[in-house]
C-alpha cells in the first residue's frame, strides 16, 4: 500500500451517497472479488485507512470503483474514487474496452494490449467485470469504420506486415475450436490471445485490403475473438472475457456480420448469468436474437433461442421459456448439421439448457431426464462439456436423496477430470467435495471424496 497523507476526501463523499459504512463497503469489496477468484478479507479498518489516504494496490481500487457503480447506479471512473494516481496509457486501455466506446477502433487496441501479457493474467491488468458495460449498444448505433482511423500503430510493421490470409485464418480457428471444445480453455488460452494481438491486430490496421477482404478479415477477426472470450469464460477470468467478447462485438459490426453480433451478445448473456446477473442475462439474450436470428442458420438460431430460453426462466418467465425451447427444437430439427467452429449446437447441447431451465425451476427429477439425454447425445470428442455434464448430473441426483447413483456419476466425472484444463471443471470438483463432505460416513461416499480431493490436490488452481 502507498499513502498520500491527505485524507481521502472523494471516497467519503462516495460512500456518503452510497449511505454505507465502512464495512459495508469492504464486504462488497470482497463478494466482488470472489466473482473474480480472488479471496480479499477487506474490514471496516481497511476502508479506514483508505480514507486516510493509503491506497491500496490494485485491484482494490477497481473493485471500489465497480461496487459503487453498482451502487450509486452511474459510472464512477477511477480517479473519482481517490484511490490511484492518474491512470497511464493502460488505465486508460483498460477504462476504453467496454461495448460503448469501442468505435474508436479500441477493438484493435485492446487485442493488442491484452495479448501484451503472458500467463494467467491477472485482475489488476485485466480490470474487473464491469456490469455498467453490459447495457451494450444495438446493432444500429455503430458507424462503420475504415482501416484509417483504427489507431496509429507503428507505421514501419504495418509497411512490412504480410498481406492477410483469410484462409489460414479460418484454419486456426478451426484447430483452437476443437481444441477447446476437447479439452477446454487453459492450454490454448495464451496463444490465441498472442495471434490476435499479433497477426490479426496487425492485418487490421492494414489500409490497404480491399472492401470485401476487409469484411472477410473483420468477420473471421470476429469469431477468433468471440472463441478467445469464451476461453476467458471457461478459465475463470470474466472480466477478460466480457471485454473480448466487446472487441468481437465490434468487429462483427464492423463486418455487417448479424451473426457474429448475435453469438457475442449471447457469449455475454451467458457471463451474466454466470455470475448472477439476471436481468442483464435476459437483456443480452434478448438482443442476440433479435440481432443474429435473421440471417442465422437453423442449428445457431436454436443456439441463441436456447440462451433465451434459460435466461427467461431465470427471471421467473416460465410461459416465454417454454415457448423458446420449442422454437429452439424446430430450428434444431431443421439443421443439416451443428458442427460450426463457433457457435456449434446439437440435440445434447439443447439438452444441456433444458436441464438447466429444469434446475432454475427446482425440478431435479427433469433435470436428471435432460442432463442423460445431453449425455447421450453428445460428441465423445467434446471431453471437457461431458465432463461438466456429467458433474451436473451427480449433483442432480444428490439433490433427489441418490446418494449411491451420485457417486457413480461423480467417478465417471473424476475419471474425465484430469484430461481437461477448465476453471469450469474445477468449480464441479470443488462442489463435488463440498457437497459429499456430510456424507463421508457412507463408505462410497467417503471413497469418492478421497479421490476428489486427491485430484484437488494434484490439479489445485488460482
């Protein structure tokens, strides 16, 4: 912590509208960095000195700043919170990735910043989910733009870059897509943020592609990076990954790529409702299909009706959810095939999301009935959604009193655990542990949660 000797006047002038003490404040400090993996144990002391003027290091501010967002209902950038020195050029990236002021081309910016830094990035360099930049802009209300004005660069690698290769491109995409899919987000996670930042940042500030290139470029740039969100997703990092899946909403924009749009905005709807945000998962899914339904092929359209099925039967509107699911079953019917590097959907993808509209309702029983069928139908080669799947499943029957059932299902998911990479994953194991710790007097039980522990211990991630 640094300390300026001088009270911090801004914060206590925030926490005044805020009408919040101290603690209060620290305690949402702390849930907000649990949505981030982090454990803080902030208390009414911290705060304390805090507003004497120590500043704690980051990403305390980000996280203060966030909580009183939320709270007050407006935007409180950074430097009102008192907490930090006047942000540099990567405050200022970090304070320009969100939906609403990427059409000053910060989509190319921000793959290229992002794709800087190496390992698991942290909060502090990745900011922190923002739930003021969910309100995302509409189809309509960007203008496009020319490779001109998508930021300066450096005028020397864009005279040497090679010229763009679609094709190679879409291959990429390809490999990290089944990749993924096999074997989660975790070993590919660094190496397609590298190749945005790099080859494809670099093909973007090109000017001089032709129009119909150009639109290529942007609309395979676009589902690179809609793939390098949900990787973010699926290792735990959501504040990366709702600002990728913003820069993929830009460039599909860019392209006129309805699709693209469509699939970003139900990639956030899906973060949202991760993390608890109802309303705004219901919003997002909402605006992906009124964007992407249109010119979408049936097995996406089924993909992005299934969001909204889920989301509105998590705020309670059972009649509209029922409706999109059968909407969504017509759609899949239609399909010739679901196998699309993004936006890939089948009969046990659907089954996955009527399991989880079964769950919001409370009806384990149909929730079993769904999550066996999505098992069954499900590709072998996608590892990493069987195994989340199959998780799923245990934990359905636990909640029905099926202790012995569970703990079969439970060593079919140890047995996958080890071969995927997923914060995702992790989370069942934790679960997992969590949940038969009251039951280790049952010898199977007891046995199951041995070895779940011993794969805790050898796999344990941050």
């Amino acid at each position: 912590m640094r300390s300026s000797h001088t009270p911090n006047q801004l914060l206590r002038t925030l926490l005044d509208q805020a009408g919040w003490s101290g603690a209060q404040l620290a305690r949402e400090v702390n849930a907000l960095a649990a949505e981030h993996r982090l454990h803080l144990s902030y208390d009414r002391s911290s705060v304390g000195h805090w507003l004497a003027g120590t500043r704690p290091r980051p990403p305390a501010p980000e996280l203060v700043a966030e909580a009183l967002t939320r709270r007050l209902g407006r935007s409180v950038p950074l430097a009102e919170t008192g907490l930090t020195a006047a942000p540099g050029p990567a405050g200022a990236l970090l304070g320009g990735t969100d939906a609403a002021t990427l059409a000053d081309g910060s989509a190319v910016n921000s793959l290229e910043y992002f794709g800087s830094v190496s390992g698991r990035l942290s909060v502090a360099r990745g900011g922190v989910f923002s739930l003021a930049a969910l309100e995302t802009p509409g189809w309509d209300s960007w203008r496009p733009l020319s490779a001109g004005v998508l930021g300066d660069g450096d005028a020397r690698r864009r005279h040497m870059a090679r010229p763009p290769d679609v094709a190679s491109a879409r291959t990429l995409l390809e490999v990290f897509s089944r990749h993924e899919a096999a074997f989660g987000g975790g070993q590919i996670r660094d190496a397609l943020r590298l190749y945005l930042a790099t080859t494809i940042a670099g093909w973007l500030r090109q000017p001089r592609t032709t129009p119909a290139l150009r639109r290529e470029l942007l609309t395979v740039a676009g589902q690179l990076t809609y793939l390098c969100a949900f990787v973010h997703y699926d290792s735990g990092l959501p504040a990366l990954a709702q600002r990728y899946y913003s820069a993929g909403l830009a460039l599909s924009r860019e392209a006129g790529d309805r699709i693209g749009y469509g699939l970003g905005a139900r990639g956030l709807s899906v973060l949202a409702l991760s993390l608890g945000h109802r309303r705004h998962a219901d919003l997002l899914a909402q605006l992906a299909v009124h964007v992407g339904l249109p010119q979408a092929p049936p097995h996406q359209r089924s993909f992005l009706l299934g969001q909204l099925a889920v989301a509105r039967a998590h705020v309670n509107d059972q009649r509209d959810a029922a409706a999109h699911l059968v909407h969504a079953e017509r759609m899949l019917e239609r399909a010739e095939s679901g196998a699309t590097p993004v936006g890939a959907f089948h009969p046990g993808s659907l089954g996955y999301q009527r399991a989880a509209i079964a769950r919001a309702r409370g009806d384990h029983r149909r929730e079993v009935v769904h999550l066996q069928f999505s098992l069954a139908h499900r590709p072998h080669g996608e590892l990493r959604s069987r195994a989340i799947s199959t998780a799923a499943l245990a934990e359905a029957q636990l909640d029905l009193g099926h202790l012995d059932a569970a703990c079969r299902i439970w060593l079919s998911f140890l047995a996958a655990y080890p071969q995927v990479d997923s914060a995702r994953a992790h989370d069942r194991l934790r679960t997992c542990l969590a949940r038969l710790r009251p039951h280790t007097a049952h010898r199977g039980a007891a046995m199951v949660h041995d070895r779940a522990r011993e794969l805790h211990i050898r796999f344990a991630r941050t």
